[in-house]
C-alpha cells in the first residue's frame, strides 16, 4: 500500500480536465431530491432524539458526510453557530456503555437532527436545499464522485459507476447532461477535496496520542478534542 505522503503527492498532479472529461462522461445533474443529506431510514419517529454529544441515536441511522475542522469554523462564522450545531464526533469507534458514550474517533461529521437528517437540510413539496449552500463543505460540493486514491473516502457507499480515476456514488442524478464548465467547477472541487483529506489523514497521525480520558475523544488534525471541540 501507497504512504499517504505518495498518495498526497498523486492527488497533487491529479489533471481537473481530465477529471471534467470523466465527469462528462459518467454524466451529472443534482436532483434536488435530498437522498445525499438524509438519514437511509425512510421514516422518523417522533421519539427520536440526536444524542447531544455523540449524535448518535438508536433509531434512525444518521446521516454522515465528513467535515474538516477549518470548515466547521466557517459554518460557525456563516451561521453565529455553536460548535455542536455544525458538527458531531464520527460516531465510528464509539460505543455506549452505562457510564455513558465512551470511545475515540477519528473524524468529525457534520450534525444531524431528530430524524438523523443533515441539521442544515430543508425540504418544500418534496424539493431539497441547504440552507449553509455556499459554505457546504467539500463532501457536499463534490458528491457524488469521489477519486480513486488510497487515503481518501468512498462516501455513502461503493461506486456505481467508475471513469478513470473518478468513482460516482449512488445518486439519481447520475447520467444526465452536465455542462463543461460545471464538470470542471466540480472536477476542481473534488481534486481540492483528495488532496484536503489526505493532508488531514496526514495530520492525525502525526498529532494522534493515545488517551485514557473518560468518554468521546475525537482526534483530528489539531489534536485531541471533546465533542463541543474544546481541546483534551
């Protein structure tokens, strides 16, 4: 397996026309249909609550899309948010125990409500927005293709359909026409966003140390912090 470092620098020489070729070729346009902001369960229950700290729930299964620390701040700053409005520790790692939520992990999501929805997700006669639309972060900006590096995500499952370096996801808005200058906005967006997540990769585990402290530790680029985002 490739170092992040090698994979970081292949990121870095990544072709955006090439990236807009493949784009093209698989074919995109956003539906508005919501599917990449909302829980997978169908349904929500009036009972169901996010968990304040760890955002985690029995029921639904929440939402998850990956948020770099710097884009929290930015979220907060477009919004006057609090931490915990924006994000949630990853809830991959954790466990719940009688003490409460206990474990550590590794990445920050962005947070969810009571039905596991993206807490920034708004729906009217079944047509989909984000309020936060020009601060989205690049998760969202890009989805639903991904590029095929070691170090870098597969979100919302495995790829449906690949081009190159460039994986789609599953979305309803694949296969439609897609305009050259909207491939390469989108194209540019996702190479911005490999070479985002291999730099974090890269920087939690140069600043990871273990801890035994008592529940959620979340350890990202900048170090260890608890939930609200407050350093360890």
């Amino acid at each position: 397996m490739d170092s992040l470092e090698t994979e970081l620098d292949r990121a870095r020489e990544l072709d955006v026309a090439e990236l807009a070729d493949a784009i093209e070729t698989i074919g995109f346009e956003c539906t508005r249909c919501g599917a990449c902001c909302k829980s997978e369960d169908a349904g929500c229950g009036d009972d169901t609550a996010a968990d304040g700290d760890t955002g985690e729930s029995d029921e639904p299964d929440p939402h998850t899309a990956t948020v770099f620390p710097d884009e929290i701040r930015r979220l907060q700053d477009a919004g006057d948010y609090d931490f915990r409005d924006v994000a949630r520790p990853m809830p991959y790692g954790l466990e719940e125990t009688p003490e409460g939520t206990q474990g550590e992990t590794f990445e920050w999501a962005l947070q969810t409500d009571a039905c596991g929805d993206c807490t920034f997700y708004d729906e009217t006669d079944g047509v989909g927005a984000c309020t936060v639309h020009g601060d989205r972060p690049l998760i969202c900006k890009t989805y639903p293709f991904s590029v095929a590096l070691g170090g870098t995500s597969q979100p919302m499952g495995e790829a449906v359909d690949t081009e190159g370096m460039v994986r789609a996801h599953e979305c309803e808005g694949l296969g439609r026409d897609i305009s050259r200058a909207d491939a390469e906005e989108l194209a540019a967006a996702l190479k911005e966003r490999a070479i985002r997540e291999l730099r974090e990769a890269i920087g939690v585990r140069e600043n990871y140390e273990p801890t035994d402290a008592d529940g959620v530790v979340v350890h990202d680029s900048e170090g260890q912090k608890r939930p609200d985002g407050s350093e360890l």
